[in-house]
C-alpha cells in the first residue's frame, strides 16, 4: 500500500510534503475580518517547527498566521487590540502538562502537610508531624494526611505505626512518599482498614500488588508499599477530607498556579483520587459558569484490588460530567511502582535478585484495555521498569484499538523492539523530560540497585522521537518533590541533562532533545494525548488562541538561562488569564 515504506515513514514523508508547500494561510472566507487581537513578534507556532511574525485573533480564535503585513490588514482602529512582542521573548502556543496531581498537591495544601525531599525521620516526628496532628485536630479532620518524605532521607530509620501512635492515637495517621507509592501509617488507620484489630490481632498480611511490611512481632510495621497503601487509603474520611466546596476551591489555585507557569492545557492523574467524584463535579461547575481557563483530563483508576467491572461501570458513569473543557475519558492503571524503590517491574532482575511488583497479569491488563476502549475510555497506564513497559505494549497491540491513542506513563525503561511497536500503533508516551536530571547521590544509588546498563541509563526521551511516537511532557507534581514543575526548568533539563541547582554531572546525554522537540513535546504532542489537537496546542488558523508572551526567547537564549523564562502573559481562547 505504501510502496515499499513503513506505516510510520509514510506518514513521516507525507506529514514533510506538506510542510515543505506550507505558506501562510489568511482562513476561513474570501474577505477578511476585523480582529480582536493582532499579535506581532518572534512566533513558534509548533506546526513543523515553523517561525511567523504575526498573528489575528477573532472570538477565540485565529483568523490569521502569517507575516506582519498580512496581519495588518485585519486591523480595524479604535476595535483591535495590538501587541508588539518583537525583541521581549518568544511567543507560542500555551503548554500542556501530560500528567500530574495538582488535585493532591493542592489538597495537601489545605488539608495536610508536604514534606521535604531532605528532611529526616527525626524532624518528622518531632516536628512536622505534631504540627499536622495541630492543624487536623484545628480543622475538625477525621485523617491525618500529609505527603513527601523521601525513602533514600528516611533509610536510616522508617517511623513505625507504634511511634505515629504517640504522637497521635485517636485519629488514623496516612502520610505518603514522595512518589506517592509507599505509606506510614498508625494503627487506627490500619484497625479502620481492617488490617489489624485495635488488640494487635492481625486480619491481613496480603494485599494483591502490595506490601504490608510485618514486624518481628508478627505485626504491620504500619509501613506500606503500592496497593497496599491504595487499598488502605480507601478508607480515609474522604468526603470531610475533600468536599465539593474545597474542590472548588483548589481547583481556583490550581488554575492560577497552571497559568502563571504557562499551562494551558492538563492531564490529572488522579481523577477519584479522595474516592469520590467532587473533583470532576466542581471542574464541571466552574466551565460551565465560564471560570475555567484550562482544559482538563480525567482518569479514573483502578487499583488491583478492586472488582475491575464495577470500577469501569463507576469510569462510565463519571463521563456524565463531561463538558467543553473537562474530559473524563481515561482509564488510570498502575502495572508497577518504581524502580528506583525496588518495585518497579524489571528485566534483568535487581542485584538482590528480586523482580519487582507486578499489580496485573499482561491477560487481565489486555481484557481491561479491550474494554474500556469499547466503552469509548482510553488507558493511561503507569509503567517503569521494562518488563511493565513491554506488559502494557502487549496489552494495547493485542486489545486496544489504535485510534483511541492509549498512553503509557514515565517508562524509564524500554526495550528497543517496544519503540517500533508503540509507534505503529499509535501508543502515546508521556514522559518525564524532567527525569534527564539525576543527582550525583542518587546516581550511586542505582549501581546497587541494578544489573549493567539500568544503573546507567534512565528516562528516554530521544528515542521517543526517533521512531515518530508522540511523545508528550509531564511532571508529576507533586509526585516528584524536588523537581521543577514549569515548563522551562523541564525544557532546560532536556536539553542538559542537569537540574540548574544541583551540583552533578548530565545523566544519559545521548537521549537529549533538542529545543524544539522540548517544545513539541510541551505543546502539540500534549493536545495529541487529549485529543484536541484540531482544536488547540499549536498556532493555526481555526485553533483556539491558547499562548505565550514569554519573557526570553527559548529558542536562541544561552541554553542555562532557559529555566529563567516565564509567561510575561498567558492567553486562553483569546483573552488574557494571566500577566506578571
């Protein structure tokens, strides 16, 4: 059918055909309309790279891309506002934010505590977490709930549930990781899970893809690790803990938050994260009262535990809060945890000899990918290690459907067969360029955790766009404490190897990018992933203006100033949502 080349050099060759006749484009009719915003400057459009000088907005949207005298003629005095961005920086399309969790970055915010990547366990106790147990009690909570200490800073001592105990007895005690895959816990959380009894009689040692750690008095530790910990963080007060109003609430900070640093556009990991749908109802509420000026993906995830088809009938049900900005269309599953922790699931296996966690057989992930995607639910799997990376190809070649663009998540490892594949069948990857960063530390970490290359190399990035997968940006915030979150410290990163304030050494040089796939993988590539590229994450006649008015060209300034730039202004459907 295609002479002689591959589905993806077709496409390649065809998609550069049209670049190559590409001119600008005045749109729409013959005659030309009065804009409401003629922008002038140094424009990146992320249609093929291309650089114009000038675009019109009308109600929205673009009506023109093109050169500077072009524009001129949709100018009409005293009616059409214009910028002269010449000289001040670059000017593209608004960003995307693959995956992350602002739900429960913001949440914490308000109902917990963040620890610090640095801070020790004994701070933690004697400091951080009397001060939460303070706040919850003021606030009339029912959990105490806090996130980020760091397995590596907590290595010499992990608090046992008998230690959080006394400190705080009578209310149930959750504190997560910072990856957001280990847990402590006291013992009132574990005796309201049905873990233990309040005497010390143990009713679960096993949860399917966890770990509940057993002491050497037969007891849980209160240490939890992957599913154990979902399973355990069902039975949190969710509904004192994370209300409709301060749903509404967060999401107000999280919208300010996304646009100061130029997102425009947002994957949630989490949609049900607190177990209920208030989040999805109060996004629905705010877009159609007008006051949402971001798009928004929904995943609903399922843990292992849980009864997969009752899960996928509550996912269904949740599209009923769909609307123009908000799409909960995704499924959440994690195949593994993460590598560097032991529980990614990997091949060859750690130096201990141990394989990581597997919290699906690749049968039961394929049967939920053919599923869901009948039900018109794309997945968005969480995998690391490569044997999990190889789990989920499988699944979506031998179950998926290929126009319904199902992702991968992080994957820090891939086997090479695996980049052909997720490529010929429209398997999205989205990825940590933030990950290319590793400090010097933690890169002697991993020399006793892996067999030969794995302790090396980490996070592709390039090879994703060596074999034409749309590969599209995250960050996993919070998820990641101690990474940036904007767009331009990640772009940096990509581009070096190295987080600016860490003394260390460029970690897998060979899979950076260069500055306009760090673009690409920040602007279309993420409206690729959610599936409104026609309609937003590049500048083109008939897009919604969605942009930036950054303060530094990043396409030409010394490469170790690119994490300085910010959004002087962000533009969402054509009207400024934010300025510096």
């Amino acid at each position: 059918m295609f002479d002689g080349l591959t589905r993806r050099e077709f496409i390649k060759t065809a998609s550069m055909a049209a670049l190559a006749m590409a001119v600008p484009v005045e749109v729409f009719a013959a005659g030309k309309t009065d804009a409401d915003l003629v922008v002038y400057g140094k424009i990146f459009t992320s249609e093929g790279n291309r650089i114009v000088e000038a675009f019109a907005v009308k109600d929205g949207k673009y009506v023109y891309v093109g050169d500077k005298k072009g524009a001129q003629a949709f100018i009409k005095k005293g009616k059409t506002e214009v910028i002269d961005h010449t000289g001040k920086g670059l000017v593209m399309p608004g960003c995307g934010n693959g995956h992350a969790h602002y739900m429960l970055g913001y949440a914490l915010s308000t109902v917990g505590t963040m620890v610090e990547m640095d801070d020790t366990p004994q701070k933690f106790m004697t400091e951080i977490l009397p001060a939460t147990v303070k706040k919850a009690r003021a606030n009339g909570s029912t959990t105490v709930f806090g996130q980020g200490w760091n397995l590596i800073s907590f290595q010499s001592h992990i608090p046992t549930r008998q230690e959080l105990d006394a400190v705080c007895s009578d209310i149930p005690v959750y504190f997560l990781d910072d990856e957001c895959h280990k847990a402590l816990t006291n013992t009132a959380m574990l005796v309201r899970a049905g873990i233990m009894k309040p005497d010390g009689t143990v009713l679960k040692k096993e949860i399917r893809g966890g770990v509940i750690e057993i002491g050497a008095d037969g007891t849980p530790t209160g240490f939890l690790s992957e599913q154990a910990q979902t399973y355990v963080r069902q039975f949190i007060d969710h509904e004192n803990l994370y209300s409709l109003d301060r749903a509404l609430s967060n999401l107000a900070d999280i919208e300010h938050h996304m646009l100061s640093e130029g997102y425009t556009m947002y994957h949630e990991g989490w949609g049900n994260y607190f177990g209920n749908t208030n989040y999805y109802q109060a996004a629905q509420q705010l877009d159609n009262a007008g006051k949402l000026h971001f798009v928004l993906g929904l995943p609903y995830e399922i843990e292992s535990w849980m009864d997969v088809d009752e899960a996928l009938a509550r996912a269904v049900d949740a599209k009923k809060f769909a609307s123009k900005r908000v799409m909960p269309r995704w499924i959440k599953l994690l195949i593994d945890g993460t590598p560097e922790s032991g529980t990614g699931f990997i091949e060859p296996v750690y130096l201990d000899g141990h394989q990581g966690i597997a919290n699906w057989t690749e049968e039961e992930v394929t049967d939920i990918t053919r599923k869901a995607n009948a039900k018109g639910l794309t997945m968005h799997i969480h995998a690391m290690g490569n044997k999990a990376v190889q789990c989920a190809v499988n699944a979506y070649v031998n179950g998926g459907k290929d126009e319904m663009r199902n992702a991968i998540v992080h994957l820090r490892n891939v086997n090479a067969p695996d980049y052909k594949r997720m490529a010929d069948h429209n398997i999205q990857v989205v990825a940590g360029l933030l990950w290319h960063h590793n400090p010097e530390s933690e890169q002697e970490e991993m020399l006793k955790l892996f067999r030969g290359e794995m302790a090396l190399h980490g996070y592709p990035m390039k090879s994703f766009f060596d074999n034409g997968i749309n590969v599209s940006s995250h960050t996993d915030y919070p998820a990641l404490s101690g990474s940036p979150d904007d767009p331009f410290s990640i772009m940096e990163i990509s581009l070096t190897g190295v987080y600016y304030p860490e003394n260390a050494k460029p970690w897998w040089t060979e899979e950076l990018i260069t500055r306009e796939q760090a673009l690409t993988a920040l602007t279309i590539n993420v409206a690729n992933q959610m599936f409104i590229e026609n309609e937003r994450g590049s500048i083109r006649p008939g897009k919604y203006a969605d942009f930036l008015l950054l303060n530094k060209d990043v396409l030409s300034c010394p490469v170790k100033e690119i994490h300085e730039a910010k959004p002087a202004a962000t533009y969402f459907e054509g009207q400024k949502v934010f300025s510096m």
